[in-house]
C-alpha cells in the first residue's frame, strides 16, 4: 500500500514546520512592496517536495542539521526565483490556481522580484560559508537555463529525437531535484562519492516524474474519455508523441506536426491525435520508461542505510508517479 504525503512527511515533521518560518524569516525585506510579495508568493506555496527531498537525504545519511535547512531554503528560494521568472517568460497569469507575480504586478516587478529571491539565496550560502551547497545548486540553475532554452530551440522545429528529449528533461526538471538529494547529502558531511550517487539518485527520480507529468494528459483521457491534449495545445513535443512519430506513416507524422505546430486550436484534430498517440503505443512505451527510471532510482537507495527516511524516499518517488495531477 503506497504512503500518504503525510506518512511520507511524518519523520521529518518538525523539521518542515522549522523549515516554513526560517524559509519566511529568509524573504523579509524593508521594502514594503517586496514584502507583500514575499508574504504572497509563501502564502500560496505547493507542496514543498523539493525541501522533503533535501531532508529525507540528509536524515537517510546520518543528520539534519542547520546546514539542512539552509540547503532547503537556498533550493526553496532559488526554485520559486526560476518559477518567477517562467511566468514571465510564458507570459502566464495562473501559477498552482492563483494569479502569477507577472499578472497581478506586471512583468517588470516579476522579473526584479525573481532577481532578488536569487540574490537571497546566493547570500544564505556565501554568509554561511557553504560554497559546496552553493556549487551543487548553482549548477543545477544553469542546467535548467540550458533545457529551457534547448527546448524553446527544438520546439521551433519540431525535430525533437527522444535523445534530444531526455537531455531537456535531465536539465530542465531533473537537475533541481538531484540537487536536493545531493545537498541533503552534503549538509550530513557524507563523502563525495555518496553525495554523487545522491545526486544521481534525484536524477532519476525526476527523470520519472517528468515523464509521469507527460502522462497527465493521456491519463485522463483514457479515464473520461475527453481528451485535454493541454500539452499539445501549449506546442510541446512529450515522450508519448515523440514515441508516436518515430513509429507511425507519414501522412500520419504529417497531419501530428501540423496539429500541435499550426493547429493547436482545433479540437477535434487535437483529440484525434491524442487518440493516435494512445492507439500506437506512445502511452504504454512512456508508462515503461518512466517505470524503468523509477526502479534505477529504487536501486540506488538500496546501497544507503535502510531506515525511517529512506522508506519516505521510496515512498516519495511512489507517490510522484501514482498523482493523479
């Protein structure tokens, strides 16, 4: 029986609940406007998976210490600046059902606020002197720059391989949670080669729950039977399609890149491909890689110590791979 987020949060309770007013004492500013902001943008935070990855590592390895909850909040911090930053970029109104920073204090604002969750979070490691924690997540920022703009380069035409599409989604969605394994790892003073495996660790995992966030779409379709094609309609080429046109004719590879490329609008063809991607196997052949990931990552846990955090760890990876949204 899989673990409730609850179950899965229970050995590191009091931690996250440390974690929001130390992550909130970190936003403060004097400017009232930024203030507002900050205040706004904790008031409608997510799940927080991402600081539950950085201390269920850190527990697994031995410790949680105050350089665990500076390694989350610099995460946290620098996370929510990327997310910022994207609403920008896709000039998107909505982030998680609320209005975004962009549409409710227009771009400019946006764009400086991200600027200075970024700084906050580069201040949080440089005053503590933790410039490996630093490294970790820095490098992780500029991998999800590269995939995002990989991504934004292949989108224009439409010749996305699936090689080409593992190494988008290692950079883009991967890179932030390998980052939080690994700095949970750094922050227990574990060895190199344990914080590297770690890393490799988060890799994988979010390697599988960006492929479950492909099979979104599919999922509920097969469900209802109405299909959503959202990510079709936003033009992208995911796992499910990519594997669809390598396999099918081409009046069929034709009429799928015509759809999501000029005629993302239409929705009768936009269900009618959503349907061939189901019907030619695109669905299945993403259901088994991202299993496939999901059992790598499974695998490499079972070289770490078997206790109370490693069995959330399983039962985090489980729970991002049975969401229903």
């Amino acid at each position: 029986m899989p673990l409730s987020l609850e179950e899965i949060k229970h050995p590191i309770k009091q931690e996250m609940q440390l974690f929001e007013q130390k992550f909130r004492a970190a936003m403060q500013s004097t400017v009232p406007l930024l203030d507002r902001i900050m205040h706004y943008i904790v008031k409608r935070k997510g799940k927080q998976m991402r600081p539950m990855f950085v201390f269920l590592s850190a527990g697994m390895c031995g410790g949680i210490t105050e350089s665990t909850h500076r390694a989350a909040s610099l995460i946290e911090l620098l996370h929510t600046a990327t997310l910022v930053h994207d609403d920008v970029v896709d000039d998107s109104n909505l982030r998680r059902g609320f209005f975004s920073i962009n549409a409710l204090w227009k771009n400019k604002i946006a764009v400086l606020v991200g600027d200075y969750l970024l700084s906050r979070g580069l201040l949080l490691s440089v005053e503590h002197e933790e410039f490996e924690l630093l490294k970790i997540v820095s490098t992780s920022v500029r991998k999800m720059s590269e995939g995002e703009l990989l991504q934004i380069e292949k989108a224009r035409r439409m010749d996305i391989t699936e090689e080409v599409y593992f190494e988008i989604i290692t950079n883009k969605t991967a890179s932030l949670i390998a980052s939080c394994c690994a700095t949970g790892a750094s922050s227990a003073s574990m060895p190199n080669e344990k914080v590297a495996q770690l890393h490799k660790f988060g890799e994988l995992a979010g390697i599988a729950f960006q492929i479950k966030d492909d099979l979104l779409d599919y999922e509920s379709t097969l469900k209802t039977g109405k299909p959503s094609g959202i990510d079709i309609k936003e033009h992208k080429l995911t796992l499910p399609v990519i594997y669809t046109l390598q396999r099918c004719d081409k009046p069929t590879k034709k009429f799928i890149i015509n759809t999501i490329k000029n005629e993302s609008e239409n929705k009768e063809k936009v269900n009618k491909v959503v349907n061939l991607v189901i019907e030619l196997g695109g669905v299945n052949y993403a259901k088994q890689k991202m299993k496939e990931y999901q059992q790598q990552a499974f695998d490499l846990l079972q070289t770490f110590p078997d206790n109370v955090y490693r069995k959330s760890l399983e039962g985090l990876i489980q729970y991002t791979i049975d969401r229903e949204r």
